[in-house]
C-alpha cells in the first residue's frame, strides 16, 4: 500500500522555486512545470499517435513523467545547467543516490514500481516515451522563461540560455507536435491557456504554506489517482484513464476560476449552473483549441469527472465501483474510476490544509476542511482499499 511519505515527497516540489536567480513577476515552482510538462506530453503523444499512427506506450510515458518528477525532487538545490552536466558525467552514480533516498518510500508501491523506477534511471535506452518527456521538459521552460526574459534581458548569461533552449527544441522538431506548438496557434494557445491555471492559487481565500496552484494540484491528483490504480490492477486503459482525468479535471477553472465548495452549495441549483457555464466555456474556448479528433477523449475525460464509467459499444455508461472492477477492468471498456478521481481531489486537499496546519499557518476555512474530510474517510475503503492509513499519516503531523 502507498505511504503518506510518498505523498508527502510529492508536495514538497511546491516549495522549490525555479528561475530563482532572476528577476520573476511570478513565483515558479516545480511542481507547476512538473504539471505543465505532463499537459505538453498529452499533446505532444497525441499529435504522434493520430497523425503519424505511432504506437505509443502511454503507461510508460506517465511513469517516466512520475520518475523523472521524484528525481528532481531529489536533487532539488542543483541548478539546471550543473544538473545536466553532472547527469552528463557522473549520472549512475547520482540515480543510485536518488534510488537510495527514495527505497523505502517506493517499496509498497504495487505494479513494480520501485523496480520500474530503477530500470527507468539507469537504462540508457532513449525511448520514444524518454523522447516525448525530454521535449515537453524544454517546451515548459521555454514557456516560463519566455515571461522572464524581457525582466532579465540585461542579466549575464541570459542569451546563452535562451539559445540553449532554443537548441534542445530544434533537437525535438522531427515530432509533430513540437512543430505544431512551434507555430504558435491553436495548439500552443492551448498550452498557454492551461499555463494559466499557475496563476490560480487554491485555497485563494485563506493565507496557506505551501501555496498551490490549480495546475500543481491537478497533477498530485493524476499521481494518487495512478498510484491506487497500481493498487487496484486496474488495466492499462483504466490506468491511462485515470491519470489524464486527474490531470485535466480542473480545467474548466481556467474560465471560471475556483469557486469554493461552500459557495457552489450556498444556492440551490448553483452547482449545476456553474457546471453548465463550465461546458459551454469547454466548447466554445477550449475545445476549438485542440484536433477535432481529440475532442470525445477529452469530452470523456471531462463530462462527470467524478462519476465511474466505460465505454460499451462507443457509448458511455455510469457503472459502480463494483461493477468496474468485477466486469469492465479491460482496455476494450475504456474505464475510468471517477469516484477514484474525487477521492483523490479531496485526499489532495486534505494534505493540502493539514500541511499547512503543521507549518503553523491555519484559518478556519483549511480547520474546518481538515476535520470534515479526515472524519468523513475515517474508516473508509476504496474498493477494497484502506484509506484511514493516508489520513492518519497527515492528521497526526499536524
């Protein structure tokens, strides 16, 4: 069973700054370009399997993403540019210290994991996946450094960084999806647009440490909701699935920005006038963004997120957990654990106000939260699943 420190390594990428040596108008953290990088490799994968028919191993292109997110996480106080020149001369020997540090947080990890990870820092095989991933790193920076450039234009060494970006790009332009991005159009603006969401901070009403942003939390979410999958051998479409919903579920939000529970609940009826305001802004501001042909996997990634679903003979259908899991963990079903995806929002919040309790910043909204969500869990399984271990772990940190 997955360990509250893992989950708890995985926040800490709020707290690691980037382009700290420069002048910012906005705090960048890695977990947002962690978040942003794993949107471009949606993008990136789909150009390559829709227009040029590539096979695609997409479970090891999430995984590759996780384990290169923990890697950094890792060695978090080392520059970028040292980074890659240290990975260049002495890389075994740090995976093998980032192997080291994380092993026992790993090990519980179902699906071999810890052994994927391994395998995955210490083969020096550059997979299409490893390709996909190293591209849609450098898109992500160049997106944010693209907004510091102009504040740092007069900064030593400023133009070797950009042209080194600009260089890595060029290294990546035989992938579509690259040269789509690179004509700055639909697709980029869709990329842009998603960027956006790092501006949006959760919890907006209520002072927190460490912030997050929408975009950061809806990558932890994609990762819980891929690591209980493990749990559940859930197939490899389910486990896709999963993972892409958790990561775009908060999308609407761009438009909408994050309006609290509490205030959806105050009226009645607000709820789903939000959520239909929400899908209109999807088909007439997001989707006309993306490939046509796109459009009825994201429809489907989107429309009752937190509802539990497959596809029977190209129409969905709402099962329930039980369901899923006795008749439709198959690839053919296309099934998707929406129930999963909220338990994993609201353990993603929970963490999020407990570990802001534990630094010694609290307000009522992030007590009030705490509570309702620890004891609503208390006890609670997730087909078959105990998730008391999850809270616990963070309610008594705090």
């Amino acid at each position: 069973m997955i360990k509250g420190e893992l989950l708890e390594t995985l926040q800490e990428a709020a707290h690691i700054q980037r382009w700290n040596d420069h002048l910012r108008p906005h705090n960048f953290v890695e977990l947002d370009k962690q978040a942003h990088k794993m949107v471009l490799a949606y993008v990136i994968g789909k150009y390559e399997e829709k227009e040029r028919g590539a096979q695609i191993n997409w479970c090891k292109l999430i995984e590759g993403g996780i384990f290169e997110f923990l890697q950094r996480i890792v060695l978090t106080d080392i520059k970028p540019p040292i980074f890659h020149k240290l990975m260049q001369e002495s890389g075994e020997e740090l995976n093998y210290w980032v192997l080291d540090q994380l092993s026992n947080t790993l090990k519980p990890v179902a699906g071999d994991f810890k052994e994927n990870f391994k395998s995955y820092l210490l083969n020096n095989d550059f997979s299409f996946e490893k390709k996909i991933l190293r591209a849609s790193h450098y898109l992500a920076s160049e997106w944010e450094f693209n907004i510091i450039y102009k504040y740092n234009e007069h900064l030593y060494g400023i133009d070797e960084t950009k042209t080194k970006i600009e260089n890595e790009l060029e290294d990546h332009f035989d992938l579509i999806g690259v040269q789509k991005l690179g004509l700055r159009k639909k697709s980029y603006n869709f990329i842009d647009l998603v960027g956006q969401l790092r501006f949006q901070k959760r919890w907006a009403h209520s002072p927190r440490v460490p912030e997050t942003s929408v975009l950061g939390h809806m990558l932890i979410v994609a990762i819980f909701a891929y690591l209980i999958s493990l749990e559940l051998s859930a197939c490899n479409k389910r486990k896709y699935n999963n993972f892409f919903i958790g990561l775009f579920h908060d999308l609407p939000e761009v438009m909408t920005r994050d309006i609290i529970s509490p205030v959806k609940r105050s009226v009645k009826g607000l709820d789903s006038l939000i959520k239909d305001i929400e899908e209109r802004q999807l088909e007439e501001r997001i989707y006309p963004l993306l490939p046509r042909n796109w459009h009825s996997e994201i429809k489907y990634f989107l429309d009752n997120e937190f509802t539990n679903k497959v596809l029977i003979q190209n129409e969905v259908e709402h099962v329930s957990t039980d369901q899923l899991v006795r008749y439709y963990n198959q690839d053919e079903f296309s099934p998707a654990d929406g129930e999963l995806i909220k338990v994993c929002d609201e353990l993603a919040a929970y963490i999020e106000a407990s570990l802001s309790i534990s630094h010694g910043i609290t307000s009522k909204p992030l007590e009030e939260a705490r509570k309702s969500l620890y004891y609503k869990y208390q006890k609670q399984t997730f087909a078959g699943i105990d998730l008391t271990t999850l809270f616990d772990y963070f309610h008594y940190k705090s």
